[in-house]
C-alpha cells in the first residue's frame, strides 16, 4: 500500500509539459517524438483550426498510424494542453522597462493578444482555471512581476490579470472575425444598408471610416487603457509595497554554487533564448505567408 502523504500523480500531459514524464522507449517509429506531434497538430490546427485536429488527421500528417501516437499521448485533450503550451510559448523579454508598471503591462496585454492573432485556435481552447504549465505560468509569473511593488494584495494582482487578459483574448476573437470575414466586407456591407436618415450616428462612424481597415488607430487602446485608469485609481493614494524579502537559505546558496546547477541555469537561458528566437522567426514566416496569401 502506498504512503498517503506521497504526492498524487501528475496527469500525463502535465508531466509532459513540465518535462517529468517518462517517454516510450521501444516499439516501431521510435523517431517519433511529443515535440513532432505537438509540431504536426500545430500546423494542422494553424491551417483550419482546432476542428482540424484530431488523432487521425495528426497520424495522417506524420505518417504514422493512431495507435502509435497514443504511445507518447493518451488522448487528444492531453494533445491539445500541449499544443496551447507550445502555441503560447515563452513571455518576450522586453516586456520590463524603466517606464513603469502600466507601459509593462500594456505591453504584455498586447503581447498577449499576439497570441491569438498568431494561433487563433488557441480561442477555442477552453479556460478551466489558471494553467500549470510551464509557459501558462511563465506568463502570469512575469505579470506579477511588472506589479512588483504596487500597493495591492496578491489577490489583488491576480484580478488586474484576469482583467487584461479577457481583454487580450477580446482583441484577438474579434480580430479572427474580421480576418475570417475578409478585409473590407463590414465596410462595404454597412455602406449598402446604412442611411443618414435611418441610423446618423452608425452612418457618421462609417462615413469615418471607423468600420474599414483604413483606420490608423488601434481600435482596442482605449479598452486597455480604461482597465489600467481603473487600476491607477485604485492605486491612487495607496503607499508603495516594499515586498519582503526573504533570509537566504545557507542549503540553498550552496547548491546555487554547485557546477551542475550552474550549468542547468546555463542550459535553461540559453534554451529560453533559442525559443524566443524560433517564435520571432516564427511570426516573420506567418507575415510573410499571410502576404503572399493575400497576394493571391
């Protein structure tokens, strides 16, 4: 019988992302591997969606049969936790400045839309509490961190997240509606149906071209700028936190010092660093790709 007081086992996806799961090591198609079929289910899900995905389509795609990928992945929901792990990927490492807390989070907000302008699949996946993945947690991780010092509680933190995040996850809806509808078509639309006699003010806006994609603002600024006034008025008055700080651990600085986790860290940054390369030539491929799709 086993201990009650062991730790509950990690569900297998879980585990994956977290890299702690055990890979198959014997059997047919042993090249195969969860990062070629995150890859192969991404590219399937970036060309017709989420609908697109499913075991056999991945199968199809990699030339395998279902059965073997159900080697590596017990089923298409724990497929899904990881394409949206590896879909969001790693927060930039620019979103920190010496501007303060609202430009941080105004960029982040914005990075965060990115997102689900680059995958839009990922609007599909539905919301069941805060990730534990390693990236779901690497974003809110450095969220926290830009409020660093603000006089709110954690509770407090946490909602100014979830508020900009339902507006991040806003723009991109709205924004994959406007791409699925196609350039132009609200305008042109509104303009046979609309009269200054029936509707003068709808009919101002359009004459304004606010429904067209000739507008140079961002239509989604004054959104997140109302939440980050509303968070500044809630700051207004309140005296900066100094959060604690820890005494050192004597256990811990010394295994800091220890050549193999020096080399861990090393690895870790220098593998951080690689995937926000991947992911900035990533979205230099998607543009060029929606250029050359829109060309034709």
């Amino acid at each position: 019988m086993s201990d009650e007081t062991d730790d509950p086992e990690l569900p297998r996806a879980v585990a994956l992302a977290w890299g702690v799961a055990a890979h198959p090591t014997r059997g047919p198609k042993r090249e195969l591997s969860i990062e070629r079929i995150v890859d192969a289910a991404i590219e399937l899900a970036d060309g017709g969606g989420l609908a697109a995905v499913s075991m056999n389509a991945v199968a199809t795609a990699l030339g395998v049969t279902p059965m073997a990928l159900y080697r590596y992945v017990s089923a298409k929901d724990d497929l899904v936790l990881l394409m949206q792990e590896r879909g969001i990927g790693v927060p930039p490492e620019d979103l920190a400045g010496d501007d303060g807390w609202r430009p941080g989070l105004e960029r982040w907000t914005r990075a965060m839309a990115g997102l689900y302008i680059e995958h839009p699949w990922l609007l599909d996946i539905p919301i069941a509490g805060v990730g534990v993945t390693p990236n779901n947690l690497a974003w809110l991780d450095e969220a926290l961190a830009l409020m660093e010092g603000m006089p709110l509680d954690p509770g407090g933190k946490l909602s100014v997240v979830l508020a900009l995040m339902a507006q991040g996850r806003f723009e991109g809806s709205v924004r994959r509606g406007w791409a699925q509808a196609g350039s132009g078509d609200d305008a042109t639309l509104l303009a046979r149906l609309v009269t200054a006699e029936e509707l003068p003010h709808v009919h101002a806006a359009l004459v304004a071209g606010v429904f067209g994609d000739d507008d140079p603002d961002d239509p989604f600024a004054f959104g997140r700028a109302r939440v980050l006034d509303g968070v500044e008025a809630v700051l207004d008055g309140r005296a900066a936190v100094t959060p604690p700080v820890a005494a050192p651990d004597p256990l811990d600085e010394a295994a800091a010092r220890d050549p193999q986790v020096k080399e861990a860290v090393k690895a870790r940054r220098e593998a951080e660093k690689a995937v926000r390369e991947a992911r900035k030539r990533e979205r230099e491929q998607l543009k060029n790709a929606r250029a050359r799709a829109a060309r034709r």
